[in-house]
C-alpha cells in the first residue's frame, strides 16, 4: 500500500473511532453473531481477526479462550480494543497496527482467520489475495469465516433488490438523502471507499484458493456470511 493511500485511511478510520461502537445495528449485530457462530473457536486455539476495528469479534472470542491476534489499520482504533480487553482482564488478544493487506503470518501457524464488515474496503484482486494468503496461514482443518456486504452491481435480482432498497430509504430522507444518493451512485459506480462482491465471487474466491467445505449464505439485508475449511492431509 502506497504512504499516501495508508495516511488517509489511517486518518479517516482514526476520526470514526470514538464514535464508532455507538452505531451498530440490529442488523450488524446478527453478522457478528453469524461470524462467531460459524467460526466455534475453543480455548486455546489461535485466531487472527482482520480489520478488527474495536473488537466486535476479538473480544467475544477471547473471552471463549482463544487467543487473539487483531488487526486494523487504525491506531485508534485498536487503542479502544486493548482498553475494552484490559477492562475485561482479557489477555488473549496481540493488537496489531497494520493494513490487512500487507498483514502477514508464517505457514500453517493459526486455526482461524476471522473478518467482519472490513473485507468490502479492499479492491477485489486483494479481497482474491487475501483469502489465497489466509488458505497459508491455515494449520490443516482450520477455518476462514468472513462476515462482509455481498452483493453486486446490479447482475442479479437480489443485487436489485438491495439496491432499491438502500435507494427508497434514503430517497425518503428528503434533499439530504437525494444528496447521500447521488454520492452513493458515484461512489459505487467507480468503486470508491466500498467495493462489495456478492455471494457467488466470494465463493469462487474460497474455492480458488482450495478451501473445501465452502458455505456462503445471506444473513440481513446486504450482508452474508462466508466460510471453508482447510482440509486435512490424505
């Protein structure tokens, strides 16, 4: 990642964490659930959270025991998530200050790679490395779980229907939605900030990367669970 790109995300990402626990959704709430659920991490197993911002996955699976290893590129942060961990006395959880991009781990070296709502951030030849480079990581039998907005630019009925969706409830807003709109369109049109896949790229990312057992389904709305393992040796 180039200095200029890394500053201003680090800027932006810094600026949104002091308010960023307040602003979850119902919605958001049953994806963390759905991550957690399909990760089933046990005491001692070793887990990487990617984008971890201030904890939503990192903290629930400490708390199970595991040991954690979370990673955001914001300073600020993972400053929340070491306070919130050290106020729960948790010390599982190795705070890491890095793009997921550039994060890496030696060979066969954790049981879990885990992400929610982080992946969608990256350009889609890096969201395709990444899941690649978590198949690495990966001890035989381990599992990658990511919890993300799935959904395309317009290629089928489901991407549509969230589109219209997200369209109506802003439209309904009055000048200031028409305003977020028209900054929406522009946004995703050229793939600025977001860049969501839907369920079937995520899927062929999985399996590209030789993950077996692979699992994408819908949970709310725009957002969808993905999950595979990798396989034990024959």
């Amino acid at each position: 990642m180039s200095s200029t790109r890394f500053n201003l995300l680090q800027r932006t990402w810094d600026s949104r964490a002091r308010t960023w626990d307040h602003g979850a959704s119902p919605g958001l709430e049953r994806v963390v659930k759905a991550v957690l659920d399909a990760t089933g991490a046990s005491p001692g197993k070793k887990v990487v959270d990617l984008g971890c911002g201030t904890g939503s996955l990192a903290l629930p699976l400490a708390r199970q025991g595991a040991e954690v290893t979370a990673v955001d590129i914001s300073p600020a942060m993972v400053g929340q998530l070491r306070e919130k961990a050290a106020l729960d006395g948790l010390h599982g959880v190795t705070c890491v200050v890095c793009p997921v991009e550039d994060f890496d781990l030696p060979s066969e070296s954790v049981d879990f790679v885990v992400s929610n709502y982080a992946l969608h951030h990256l350009r889609d030849p890096d969201k395709a490395l990444l899941v690649k480079r978590a198949f690495g990581w990966l001890r035989p039998g381990g599992r990658l779980v990511v919890g993300d907005m799935m959904f395309g630019r317009g290629a089928s009925a489901r991407d549509w229907t969230i589109i219209g969706s997200k369209v109506s409830v802003l439209a309904r807003r009055g000048p200031s939605g028409w305003w977020r709109v028209a900054k929406n369109v522009v946004r995703f049109s050229f793939r600025l900030q977001e860049r969501p896949v839907d369920m079937r790229t995520w899927e062929s990312y999985f399996r590209q990367a030789g993950f077996s057992d692979v699992t994408v389904e819908p949970v709310v709305a725009e957002a969808g669970v993905a999950f595979g393992s990798k396989g034990l040796p024959t």
